[in-house]
C-alpha cells in the first residue's frame, strides 16, 4: 500500500479546506495519523512522533510536522509509504531519496543522491540565492501521472526518472535522471524564481508565485530552461547546444505551428475556453524554455543572471507583475553599455509571448532584403488574430564561415547590406547560427545552391547544430508548402559525409516518418530510396555496427548513439542492408543459445524484431518463452512484444492476436498493444483489421473506442478510394453512436485527402531520386 499527493493544479481542495489559488498562500500545520509499519512524509521535518488508540483499541501512529514556510495550496504534499532512503547533507540542507526497499538496497537510486546536491549548489551559486528549508525529501513512486512534481521540501518522481542501475554506465540513462531531477530542484533551489518570469506572482515564503494558471509556463519554461543548464552541469560529456535544440527547440516547431495559443494568455479567455490541465503541454514547457534561452543569448548570460537576481532580491515578500519584472531587466540593460537592444525589452518579449506562433524569415541575397511572416500552413492557411504578425527578432548569422556581430529585424522587412553577397559561390551566409532565435529561416535558391554545394565539400564548415536546423527548416518549408521537396533533397546529397548521429536522425525522420514504414514498402519509392540512402548511410552504419559487434561499451558517453542509434540500425535493415539483418540474426543467436546473454540495449528492438523477422516460427516461440518468463523491467517486455509483431508469416500474427485474447496467457491483458503493434506492419495492417471487427464484442468490453481509435488511425492511412472508406464504414456504423459516425466519416475523408496528397508527393520524391539516385 502506498498514499502520495499531487494537488497541482486544483486538487488541494479534494484533499482539504481551502482557498485553493495560487495567490492565496499560508503557513500550513501538517499531522498525518498512519499505520506503525508505515513512514509519513510531508514539505517540512517530522517534530514529533508518537502513538494513539483508535476506539476498538488499536494502535496508530501521529506524525506531527513543523509548520511550513508561507506557501501556495497546490505545493503541500504528503507520502504515506514502507519505504527506505539513503541520504546526504549538502550545505546543512538533508536530501534523503526514498524508494523500495530493494531499490535502496541495490543502489538504484545512489546516482540520483550524487547529483541531487552537486545541481542544488550548483543553483544557488549560479542565481546567488539560498535555499529556505532545512530538508529535502525526492521520493520514487512505482506509478506517478508526471515525471515529477517539485512539492517544496517533497518532491515526487515516478521511479524511471530516478533509478539508474549501477550496472548500466550508459550516460542516456543518467542523462534522464540528471534532466528531470534538475527540472524539480530548479523549481525549488533559486527561490522558485522559475515561477517568476514574465508576470504577476508573488513569494512563497520568501518565493515569487505566479498570480494564476494563465503564468503557468513562466514556472514551467524557465525550469526546463534551467534543467539544461543543471543537466549538463553534472553530466559535461553531454552536449548542451545539441541536445537542447534536439529535445527542446525542434519538437515545439514542428508543434507551435499548429497550435492556436499564445504563451501567455489572459485570464478571461484561459477560464472561458481552456482546461487547467490543458495547459501542461509543450508549448508551455518547451517554447517557455526556447524563449528564455534566446532571451538570456541576446542579453548574454551574465546580464540575464544579474536581471534574475536583483529582481528577486527586491520583490522577496511582495508582489510582482510582467512590467515590475521587464523593468528590472531594463535597469540592468540600461546600466551597461555592451548589449544594445533595438527597443524595450518589455516591446521585444511581448512580441514572443502575447502572439501565437512563430516568425520564418526569408533572405534574399542579391538584395540583402530580410523579411519575416508568421510560419503557417500555406496547404491550408488558417486565419491569426496576432499582433500585426510582426516580431522584434534577434538575428545571429556568420558569413563564409565567420561569426558577424548580432543584428535585429523589428519590421516586417529590411535592407541590410552587408548581407549581400557576390558572384562568388563561396559566398555564403547562414542566418540564426546555433538556433539562436525561436523561428525558421527560409533562403533564397541561390543560397540554398550554395549551402548544398558546400555541405558536399567541406560540411564541417557549417557548425553542426545549424547542420541539424538547415535539414529541419527545409522539410518543415516543404511540408508548409513554402518550397518544393526537391529543394529539401538537394540539401541530402552530402550525408555520406555527415557523422553527427542527431542529424542523421532527423533526416530519417524526415524521409521516413515511423508511421509510414508500410506505406512507403508499398510504393515504388522504396527500391530508389534504398539505393540512395543505403550509399549514403553506409559510412556511418559500418562505424556503428564496428563498435556493436567489438566493443559496443566504447558508447557508453555516446548519448546520441544512445538516444537515436535504433532509428538508423532499424533503417538500414528496413531497407535491407544485409550486414544489418545478418549483425540481427547474429547477436539473436547468441541470446537464443545463451539466455543470460544481454543483447545491447541501444538496438536490442531492432534485433529482436529482425530476428524474428528473418527467421521462423523457432525463433518466434524462443521470444514468446522469453516473454512468459520474463521477470525482467517493464522496458524489456515492451521490447519483446513489440518483436513478436515483426514476424514475416501470416500465420504467426494471427496466432499471435489470438494469444492477446488469452487472459491466461498475459498478466496484464496487453491486447490492444498487441493489436497496435501488428497493425502497424506492412503485412500485418489487414491481418490486424480482421481481427479487430471478428471479435470487437470481446474487445469493447476491455478497451472500448480507444482501440478503434488506434486501429483506425493506422487504417486511414491505406484509405485511397471511396469503396475502401465504405468497407470501414460499414464497420463504425455497427459499432459507434452517430454523434461519433460522424467524426469518423470526416476523419476517412481527410485520410483520403492526405494519401491522395501524399502519393502525388511520392511521385515528386521517385521522380527525383531517379535522376538523383546514382550521384
């Protein structure tokens, strides 16, 4: 049995009598009545322990603690567990990590008390501000609905975020730990300055909260801004710039230009139309944490600091509003002479957090003319209630190769002379170096000739981040209907050259997006597509497997190899490579001989998918055996059910979705993700289907429309005429109410529209790769 809390947002209130706002603070006066056998935890110390007899004479314990610091409703916690821990001091503040007892035991959780108070120093040194309490409790629960929650003095991670084997030197693993951790204590180590920025809130205690919900992201933004700045701290092998423009920056892109919200939204229209809960998403986590990087790069990271930290020091104990705030950052600027700002930094921040989306600029190179528009899609244009669409932008940009000094666009377009360029094609500028700025840059075609020409010759002369952001822009223009995928293309023909394993991945991800391995082995795209990007990919596979097949602990710093080694080795055998589905076969028949043999954990998806997949049914059965007695991480038994989905034989995935109806058969019923995984296969999509509508009695009891909803998306993506959109249909007739017929009905159509609009794509992408496929 075990009891913990997470208030955040409104929950205090089901908990206990409150006022249950985040502008509402008090001291709050915590005693928890609880089982002797079990441990009570909550934000402050224990003062007392002590027993007391209910009225049938048992005996129970009551846990008194010591009042807390003024604080917010939604930051009182409480842990109720038979839980151990292991503990240090850090600066006269006690961090102890509990978790279960065996986890203690096995040192699981050691990594995470050794960097917990290397990153709290670590803050308060870097923000000059002290930590206000005397112990800090993390806590590992087996289940847990976040990564974390930062609960002053309690803070609650779900066991993955804080468990790391002392057998496993992977830096991934680390990594993870090291992130999240940072996230929760940067929400507690500099006086929850993570809940200061940009708007109204007041201390806790002697902390700044935001007023309301709608400043949600200010807290959550600069947390994960700082995670970045903490993570790398304790772990220097990681790669800040790389990993935060491939995490952060270039996930909430791809999301923001869908997404009809501005960071920060009044409180009127949050309360009208918005969940709370809605707002815990990556536009407030992720564009939060990009703004801020670009607002401490223009500042520079010693004036942002210096802002923070006097602004903190005057408001302790009072209020604070977005203005109180842009004023201090102001008074530092004004007092310096280095950093010039082109207007107030209350004008240039509003700009990137009042208005949806985000800016794309185009040079034009003969000109020297920059202009800027809000990223939209061109395919499908949608209206925008923005600010005249027009962004104060920080624009940092090297010309053949060397660094210029920082410029600003604050119209919707500008002349800037020293930006154009000569007859030379060595001439070359590249815009928002680093991924300095949150938007998308879009050249000119003499310029984008010139890139490409020079990424073939000499594609170290273009700094590796902006490597990843020139292929990610360019498919993001396409996909938005801003240039034609053969301009995109042209940017690949140097990948024979490039070694950074983050770009190659989103490049694949780019060209072969998880969700349309089957289609795509459908079309004839797929031989032309081999052919050109087996010769490109070889150079950096054949470096890989070198490390997999001799000594593959050489990878242990290697976090990209970690993070995306899977997505190439699972391409190179998709698309056949032999040496791939032979290092498969091989590391699988050393697991099938020896069970106790541990197949790298970097690839150990793919081989056991291709395993299966070139092998027969003996190698199925060994994996379902190995499943079945499995007593291994929740981790290896996805892997394994995954691989038993690879099989080639039809038979065998019939078999195998019967197995999934079997109650004796899985612990826990895994049906549906049985059912998702086959139907995802390029043999299995119909073998799936069938399934699905022979026996969706049985199935609507255990899972109901979330299934079909799955299922379908899937489906919809082999929808190409209107007899196969009716075959669905009499099928959701049956089975779903008609408000829900109706979506359906939408959704196919929309499905059709899409693979109509993709096969014409295909055909542009054949069609180039013909002409293209033996340079």
């Amino acid at each position: 049995m075990l009891i913990a809390s997470q208030m955040e947002p409104t929950y205090a209130r089901r908990v206990y009598p409150c006022f249950d706002e985040p502008a509402m603070k008090a001291t709050f006066n915590i005693r928890i009545i609880h089982d002797l056998s079990y441990v009570a935890l909550s934000n402050m110390p224990a003062i007392d322990v002590s027993e007391v007899k209910d009225e049938n004479g048992s005996l129970w314990t009551v846990t008194t603690f010591n009042t807390s610091l003024k604080m917010s409703t939604y930051l009182t916690a409480f842990v109720i567990c038979d839980f151990d821990y292991v503990s240090r001091t850090e600066r006269g503040n006690e961090i102890r990590i509990w978790a279960r007892k065996e986890a203690i035991k096995n040192g699981y959780v050691d990594y995470a008390l050794n960097i917990t108070g290397q990153i709290f120093s670590f803050l308060e040194d870097i923000l000059n501000v002290s930590y206000p309490l005397p112990k800090t409790d993390l806590v590992a629960l087996p289940d847990f609905g976040a990564g974390g929650m930062e609960n002053w003095g309690l803070m609650i991670f779900q066991e993955a975020s804080l468990m790391n084997l002392p057998s496993d030197e992977f830096t991934s693993r680390k990594a993870i730990i090291a992130l999240i951790v940072s996230h929760e204590l940067g929400h507690q180590a500099y006086k929850e300055i993570l809940r200061y920025f940009f708007f109204q809130f007041k201390w806790f205690g002697n902390l700044v909260t935001m007023n309301w919900w709608n400043d949600l992201w200010l807290n959550e933004g600069l947390a994960s801004y700082f995670e970045y700045l903490g993570a790398t701290f304790v772990e220097p092998k990681l790669s800040l710039d790389k990993i935060f423009y491939a995490h952060v920056v270039q996930p909430v892109l791809r999301e923001d230009s869908e997404i009809a919200r501005s960071l920060s939204e009044s409180e009127d229209k949050i309360k009208g139309s918005f969940s709370l809960m809605s707002l815990f998403d990556n536009i407030t986590y992720s564009k939060g944490a990009s703004i801020t990087w670009m607002l401490s790069g223009f500042l520079t990271e010693k004036l942002f600091i210096r802002a923070l930290t006097s602004y903190l020091k005057e408001f302790s104990f009072s209020n604070a509003n977005q203005d109180d705030l842009w004023a201090h950052i102001q008074t530092v600027v004004d007092a310096q002479d280095e950093v010039q700002l082109p207007a107030p930094v209350k004008q240039i921040m509003d700009s990137w957090t009042c208005q949806n989306g985000f800016p794309v600029l185009t040079l034009n190179l003969t000109t020297g003319t920059v202009t800027q528009e809000q990223f939209f899609n061109k395919n499908n244009r949608k209206s925008t209630d923005s600010y005249n669409n027009t962004w104060i932008i920080p624009i940092s940009w090297m010309r053949n190769g060397s660094s210029q000094p920082l410029t600003w666009l604050d119209t919707s377009s500008k002349m800037f002379p020293e930006m154009q360029v000569s007859e030379s094609e060595y001439d070359w500028i590249l815009l928002n170096v680093n991924l300095s700025g949150y938007y998308r840059v879009n050249y000119d075609q003499l310029n984008l000739k010139r890139l490409s020409h020079l990424l073939e010759n000499d594609p170290k002369a273009i700094p590796a981040v902006s490597r990843f952001q020139l292929i990610d822009d360019v498919f993001a223009l396409t996909d938005f209907g801003y240039i034609p995928i053969e301009t995109a293309l042209e940017l690949t023909k140097y990948l024979a050259r490039e070694d950074e394993l983050f770009i190659w991945n989103v490049v694949l991800l780019n060209l072969i997006p998880d969700n349309l391995e089957s289609t795509l082995k459908n079309h004839e795209v797929y031989p032309l597509l081999k052919k050109y990007l087996l010769k490109r990919m070889l150079p950096i596979y054949h470096y890989y497997a070198g490390f997999i097949r001799q000594n593959v602990d050489a990878l242990e710093d290697d976090y990209f190899a970690q993070v995306y080694l899977e997505k190439l080795m699972a391409t190179a055998c998709w698309l056949g490579l032999q040496d791939c589905l032979d290092l498969s076969s091989e590391l699988f028949a050393k697991w099938r001989d020896n069970p106790e043999y541990k197949i790298p954990f970097l690839i150990r998806r793919t081989v056991c998918c291709y395993g299966i997949a070139v092998g027969s049914d003996k190698e199925w059965n060994f994996v379902w055996e190995m499943y079945n007695h499995t007593d291994s991480v929740e981790e290896d038994e996805d892997v394994l059910l995954y691989a038993l989905s690879c099989a080639k034989e039809p038979w065998l995935l019939h078999r195998y979705l019967q197995y999934g109806l079997s109650d004796t058969l899985f612990s826990s019923n895994c049906t549906s993700v049985i059912i998702s995984h086959v139907v995802t296969k390029d043999i299995g999509h119909h073998i799936a289907w069938e399934f699905v509508t022979e026996n969706w009695p049985l199935l609507s009891q255990g899972y109901g429309h979330e299934l079909l909803h799955d299922v379908l998306k899937v489906m919809g993506r082999f929808v190409k005429t209107d007899v196969q959109i009716q075959e669905l249909q009499v099928f959701y007739n049956a089975t779903l109410e008609e408000d829900e017929r109706e979506a359906i009905t939408m959704l196919l159509e929309s499905a059709k529209l899409e693979n109509t609009e993709r096969r014409k794509l295909l055909i542009k992408v054949a069609s180039w790769l013909e002409k293209n496929v033996d340079d």
